[in-house]
C-alpha cells in the first residue's frame, strides 16, 4: 500500500500535462465544433460540403496518425517559414501541436453529435418562433441553441471523456522535451526501470478513472441545470419496503 502511495505521488506532476491537453482542446473544439454543424446543415452546396469532408476526414482517420501528419507538415515548413520567423519553438512545440491536433479532432466528433442533435429540433418550435415574428439570430440563440444543447449535452460529456482520455497518446507520437512528461510517458518510464507493469499502469489507470468520474460529475451538474424546467424523475430508494 505504501509502494502505492508513492507512486501517486510520483504521478502528481504528469496529470498536469495531461490535463492541460485536455483543457486547452475542449474549449476551441467546442467552438469549431458548432460552425461545422451549422456548417453541415447549411444550404450553400461549397460550405456543406467542405464541411462534410472536414468531419469525415477527421472521424474516419486514427488519431495516432493525425498527429504524425500534423506534426510532419509543421517540421516540413521549418527552415522555409518558421524558423526565419523565429517561431520554431512554439510551432513545433509539444504543448501547442497537441493540443492543436487534439481540437481539430474532437471538432469533428463534437461536429456530429451537434449536427444530429441539430436535426432532432422540434420543428413546431421553429414554426412557433416563424410566427412569431423571430429573426433568423433570434431563433438561433432562443430556440435552436437551448434545444441542441440539451438534446447533445449527454453524448458530448462521453466526447469530454474520450477527449481525456486520447491525451494518453500526445507524446507517444510527439517528442518528449525535458521533464514534460505525462502519465503515459511516466508510466512507460517506470516500467523499463523494474518492469512491473502492474503497478505502475495501475497508478496511471487511477488517475484517469478519477479525473474520468470529476468530469462526469461536473458535466451533470450542467446537465441538471440545462434541464431544471423538467419534472424531476423518481429518486432511488435505499431503504426496503417492508410493506405496501
């Protein structure tokens, strides 16, 4: 139990890395992730398309090989363009090319879920607000925009997760600079050292179950709150019933 705490304790430093990937993706993906909705539902044939194709490339390629491209076109513009801008260092850094590749990622999954959620508006909502008199932004931010994000909010806490738990891999397919490890890497460290692969995984396990179970806490909070105009549904009973 002792070994166990300590490698806890050793382990403290590198969630930080992974976290942060986490952090600084999820926002500007959120974001991405509403224009290419709306950019999929749009009528305007180039806009639909390119933003189909941007869904599609990213859903259907691995996430191991997005950060090698990625990573291979940014060291292939390096002596033409980035290091007589003397931005070398930042473009080809590890802590913004993860997180880089890591938003155009969970954009296009994030896209999809928006786009479905999109699709299952009630139309008699929007014929309602139609109506009334509403403009197109009107409708937008009062009766699409509240409905959407309710509709979606449970598969994109899952998209949260996923997200989290993809950082396992940033620097697996991107170098290592100094002591910026993350659990993987200091998971894959310890093990070369005694090889107890039990332990030293096990410990890296824990850190994203729990990191896991914070966000699905947190996500439900919001999720209590998106949908605190409904009846609430039937609570659990932890006392038997005895008699009817």
């Amino acid at each position: 139990m002792q070994r166990f705490l300590e490698e806890l304790a050793i382990f403290a430093p590198a969630v930080v890395f992974n976290l942060y990937f986490a952090a600084a993706s999820i926002p500007l993906g959120f974001l991405f992730a509403i224009m290419l909705a709306l950019g999929k539902a749009s009528g305007n044939p180039l806009i639909n398309r390119l933003s189909r194709g941007y869904i599609y490339a990213f859903r259907g390629s691995p996430l191991f090989i997005q950060f090698f491209m990625l990573y291979s076109l940014a060291l292939s513009f390096n002596v033409s363009l980035w290091k007589p801008l003397d931005i070398s260092w930042f473009v080809l850094h590890p802590l913004f090319i993860g997180p880089l590749v890591l938003t155009l990622n969970t954009a296009a999954y994030t896209a999809e879920i928006f786009y479905g959620a999109l699709r299952a508006v009630p139309r008699g909502e929007l014929e309602a607000a139609r109506a009334y008199g509403m403009s197109r932004r009107q409708q937008f931010r009062q009766v699409i925009w509240p409905n959407l994000i309710r509709l979606a909010w449970p598969a994109y806490t899952n998209e949260i997760v996923f997200l989290f738990h993809a950082t396992a891999i940033v620097y697996l397919a991107l170098p290592v600079i100094g002591l910026q490890k993350d659990l993987m890497i200091t998971a894959k460290e310890l093990f070369e050292r005694d090889y107890n692969a039990f332990l030293h995984f096990s410990v890296a396990a824990v850190y994203f179950l729990a990191v896991s179970l914070v966000v699905f806490f947190l996500c439900g909070l919001v999720y209590s709150r998106l949908m605190r105009h409904m009846p609430a549904g039937p609570r659990l009973r932890f006392v038997p019933t005895w008699w009817r």
